[in-house]
C-alpha cells in the first residue's frame, strides 16, 4: 500500500514538473522580443516574419526519424515585396533573403509563432523606426 502511494505520488510530482515546463516554454515565446537583421539603416522597405517549424517523420526500415525544420512566414510588409511567403530557414534561403535585403533595401524583423499584439506592435514600430546612430 505504501508503495503505490509514493508511486503515485512520484508520478503526480512528474507530471507537476512536466506541466511547469511547459508552461515556462509558453512564457518564453510571449517575453521574446522581435529579432530585426537585413539593412538596419538606409532601408527602404520592411518585411515581419513570423516563425513557424514543420516537423516531418520518415520509416526507414522500422526505423523512425523525425526532421524539424524552421520557417519564416511573410506576415506583413512595408513598401516592400518578396517573390515567396514562406523560406525555411536554411543556409540558401537565409542567404538569398540577404541578397534581396541588400539589393532592395529591405530591413527584416521576426516575430515567434505564438506571437502577442505587444510583440506584432513593436515590429511594426521597429519598421518604421529611424536607424540608431
């Protein structure tokens, strides 16, 4: 009897725990301020990004691998246009997204997935902000 209460009681302190993380992880996307990169000065467009992951899981002999991969959404944008709504964020998508930066003058900021209206708020201000000198 005993054992099955500290069992029990083992078991409820792990889903206590468990759940605690998670809820640290859901506060962590809501404090995350807006990330900006691209021409930070001079710009003559914006571009806010939204974060989003796409997680795929493939059999390979009875064998699974799950693959996670990043992407950045077009959530809004500021006298700019891009050819795509969605890049992932993988080395030659980063790097033709800094291309067209420089090319067309374009400032971005991303935002997480889960984002809040302050969040969204503050990449608009930061759009339209004037470069720090």
């Amino acid at each position: 009897m005993v054992v099955r209460r500290a069992a029990w009681l083992t078991a409820a302190l792990t889903v206590a725990t468990a759940m605690g993380a998670v809820s640290f992880a859901k506060d962590k996307t809501a404090d995350q301020e807006p990330v900006v990169w691209g021409m930070q000065s001079g710009n003559d467009g914006c571009v806010i990004f939204r974060e989003s992951q796409e997680v795929t899981t493939e059999n390979e002999g009875g064998t699974y691998k799950t693959h996670t991969v990043n992407h950045l959404e077009v959530l809004d944008t500021v006298k700019a246009n891009l050819p795509r709504k969605k890049y992932s964020e993988t080395k030659e998508d980063l790097d033709a997204l800094q291309e067209l930066s420089m090319k067309d003058h374009l400032k971005y900021v991303k935002i997480p997935k889960k984002y809040t209206p302050e969040q969204l708020e503050k990449a608009h201000a930061m759009c339209s902000a004037a470069p720090s000198q």
